[in-house]
C-alpha cells in the first residue's frame, strides 16, 4: 500500500464498525493521504460519502460530510460523482433483484 494515493471503503452492513474505524486507522497509519468513506443506506438506495485527508499526525480529518448529491474534489485529482444517479441506479437494481426474488 505504500504508493496507493486514495482507499475508498465501502461500508458492509455485517462490518459496519470495521470499515468505519479499524480501516481508516491502518490505512491512516499507511499514510494513505486520501481517504473516501461510502456509505450505501440501509433502509433506501441513497449512497452517501464521505471524504478524508491525511493530517500531519498520520490521523484522517474530514473534509466533506456525508455527500448524497454531486461529490466533488480536488485531491488526490479533481473529480465529480453524481451520488444521485448512483443512488437511482442502485434502487433501479434493488428493484430488479425484489422481481426476482
């Protein structure tokens, strides 16, 4: 991990607090400077995000909160993500998986 320059953790319903703080905390101890926190939503389709740099004493510090709209950043390159597409996305998909069941 030691040229990656960006971690995205995807939380898991069953690794909710491994993926919010054990992770973050090695890949901050790694030196990762930059850290993406998604949070897909349990209950509906939103996606949410969560953005994290690498302060200078190797601990995250946040600096977007919980984005559900369009995310965009300049580190570790600049890039916009549209949270509500995904989101409309992911319920279109949710929606085909429920037909199936």
């Amino acid at each position: 991990m030691q040229d990656a320059i960006l971690a995205v953790e995807v939380v898991s319903p069953s690794s909710g607090l491994r993926d919010r703080e054990t992770k973050r905390a090695l890949y901050a101890e790694t030196g990762i400077p930059s850290y993406w926190l998604v949070e897909p939503d349990e209950e509906r389709p939103t996606i949410r995000l969560t953005e994290f740099a690498l302060g200078p004493d190797k601990t995250y510090v946040r600096v977007v909160h919980r984005v559900t709209g369009v995310f965009r950043t300049e580190a570790p390159w600049p890039l916009e993500i549209d949270l509500t597409a995904l989101s409309a996305r992911r319920a279109s998909l949710l929606d085909g998986a429920e037909d199936d069941a």
